[in-house]
C-alpha cells in the first residue's frame, strides 16, 4: 500500500544541480519530483524547509570525496530539514506523513553488517552509495528522496533553521567530543574554534562539563568563544608557541585529556598533537583539502598519545542526541538564513572564508 499526502506534488521544482566539477551549481526550476508511485519501500518523499551549507557541499563541486563524473548530474547538500509528504509501499518504519525530518550525509546503510550492529554505520560498505549529494540527489532542492529508516526526528522547540546545521556540522563535532573519552572537568582542546563545527564544539564540550581551551585567531572569535563558554583562548597567529601556551592553561601544566581538530589545516593537527597531555586522545573532524599530510615525531605519538580517533563514526543515535542538547538550549547555531538563491554565493563566501557560523538556505 502507497502513502502519500493529501496536497498534490509537482512534476517538477527547484533544485541546486552539479553538472561539472569546478563549476557553479545550475538553479533548476524544471527539476523532476519523484512521484509517490515510484518510491521504493521504506523510501520516502521529504519537502524541505532549510537546508544547511556545509564545507563538503563544497568539496563536492570541486570533485572531493572521490567525486566521480558519471555520477553527474546530482543535487548536492545534506542537512535538509522539512517534511514527509509521500511514504512508499510496503514501508515497516514508523515515520509518517507530516513528519518534520531531517535528511543527513548518510542516506541509508544496511543495518545489518558487523559495522552497522556496532553503531558504526558510517562504515558500512553500502553507505558510500548511498551519500546525499554524491551518489544519491541531496537536499538542495524543494523534493528530495529519503529512506524511512534513516531520516531523524527533529524535536519539538528547535526551529527547521536551527536543527539543519546540527545535522552534520554538530553531530562531526559532537561525535568527535564523545568519542575523545574526556570526562567532567577535564581539558579539551577545540583547534578552529570559531568557526561552523568549532563553535558548536565549545558549546557541546561545555555543556558535557568539560573545560575548552579555544584555538583560532583574531579578537572577534576570541570574544566569541568565551561568550559560548570556552575558558581560554588561544590566538595561533599571535601565540610564538601554541603547545606552550596551552599547557601553561591547564591545571598541571600537563597538557589537554582531548583534543579535537574542527579546522581544516594539517598544520592545526600537528598542533593539537603537542597539546596533549600523556594519554591524549586527538580527534579528527576538520577535513583538510586535497591530499594533505601529516607530519609528527613517532616516538613521540607511541609514548605520549594514547589514541587518535575519526568523528566520521557517527550514527542514528548520535544525530539524536545531539539535536537533544540543541533543543534544550544547551547548544546553539550562529546561523545567517538566506535565500535559496543565494546557494552558489554562500559556496563561495565558504571558500574565501568569509563565513562565521553556519549559512542556512530558507527553501520553502
């Protein structure tokens, strides 16, 4: 049996489509709607509100992730919110019509595997095929295709705009928190503090009973970060020795339990790797581009730290519990809302570094 809602869906709508690597988005307005008889089961349709501009939309359209050019023409973005007007046949989850969804990076996984029955579905062989704007259309557009199974609530008391952004930027940095294996009172390093996953991170840490040093630099994102509840604040253009400075913060003079990387420098891992205290744990979220590497001193990662650690291990759960804590005023978004129009603009004010926060595109 089909589900489907009672308004009608277009043929056609809006859609922000890759059709070459390097190039602009192409602002469709004929874009095709899949129609509720053609969802498979456990499928849904999702008509989006917000969605979210993240780094990897534009790592995407420069052909990243091992982008690869058959899979052209694709819609991209990931952090979709909005809600289910269509559900396919013969669908066994409990999601229903009028639900207010949310669409992720990950599409689905299979749910089976040893990796997904260990909440590692990231891992999942079938998850790279299933990623929203890479190999499955995304969440730049009115419509989107979802699966049942793997779209996430979005709570009461959290705006569509506010809950887009926590989607991938607040899950990466909050996974990465949970994962360092730091407990209350302890020091986490948060290195690109002010930025769209550091600034969540200070407030997620935070909120955890964590106490953050911050590094980045420039006075606003000094005062920012203190006023999301960082302790310190470390400037890396002005400090003549970061690892120092941050040691010298710390309690013992030891160094930080944690250190979690939101910046997209290789230079800020062999940083952060100098912060950490014996038995460290550095956490990777920041995705440098290209092919970058990392340089560090064996012996000194063999006695001195104790494990390094991806945030990309993130599931169903995580995106939960981190949408919990945003919808409890634990954790919010410094988000600006533009027009969907604006989608090619706000990819390049993320190239150039314009971007403070996070850049939410209104759809509907």
């Amino acid at each position: 049996m089909l589900h489907a809602a009672q308004s009608d869906i277009p043929q056609t709508a809006r859609a922000a489509v890759i059709t070459g690597y390097g190039q602009p988005l192409s602002i469709r307005t004929d874009y095709p709607v899949a129609q509720p008889e053609s969802l498979q089961p456990n499928q849904c349709l999702v008509r989006l509100e917000y969605t979210g501009v993240c780094s990897s939309d534009l790592n995407m359209k420069e052909g990243g992730f091992g982008a690869d050019p058959t899979e052209l023409p694709r819609v991209g973005g990931h952090e979709g919110v909005g809600r289910v007007v269509a559900i396919g046949g013969n669908t066994t989850s409990n999601v229903k019509i009028g639900d207010r969804v949310g669409v992720k990076w990950i599409a689905t996984s299979c749910l089976r595997c040893n990796f997904c029955l260990q909440g590692a579905e990231s891992s999942c062989p079938e998850t790279n095929a299933h990623i929203h704007g890479k190999t499955v259309h995304g969440a730049f557009a009115d419509y989107v295709v979802a699966y049942s199974d793997y779209v996430t609530p979005i709570p009461e008391g959290l705006s569509s705009a506010e809950a887009a952004p926590i989607l991938c930027a607040g899950v990466t940095v909050y996974k990465a928190i949970k994962s360092s294996g730091a407990t209350v009172g302890q020091w986490i390093l948060i290195s690109g503090a002010g930025g769209g996953l550091g600034h969540l991170g200070v407030q997620y840490a935070s909120a955890m009973g964590l106490r953050v040093i911050a590094v980045d630099t420039g006075d606003d994102k000094r005062d920012f970060c203190l006023s999301l509840g960082a302790e310190a604040f470390v400037d890396f253009r002005k400090s003549e020795d970061v690892p120092a400075e941050v040691k010298r913060v710390t309690s013992d003079g030891l160094g930080v339990t944690a250190a979690v990387v939101a910046a997209g420098d290789p230079r800020a891992y062999e940083q952060a790797l100098w912060c950490l205290r014996p038995t460290g744990t550095l956490v990777c979220a920041g995705l440098p581009p290209g092919a970058s590497t990392l340089s560090f001193v064996i012996p000194y990662l063999i006695v001195f730290v104790h494990r390094s650690s991806p945030s990309f291990t993130r599931n169903r759960q995580d995106v939960i519990e981190a949408l919990d804590l945003a919808a409890r005023g634990k954790v919010k978004t410094r988000l600006e809302i533009r027009d969907f129009g604006e989608v090619n603009r706000a990819l390049e004010d993320l190239r150039s570094g314009k971007v403070t926060g996070r850049i939410v595109l209104k759809i509907s």
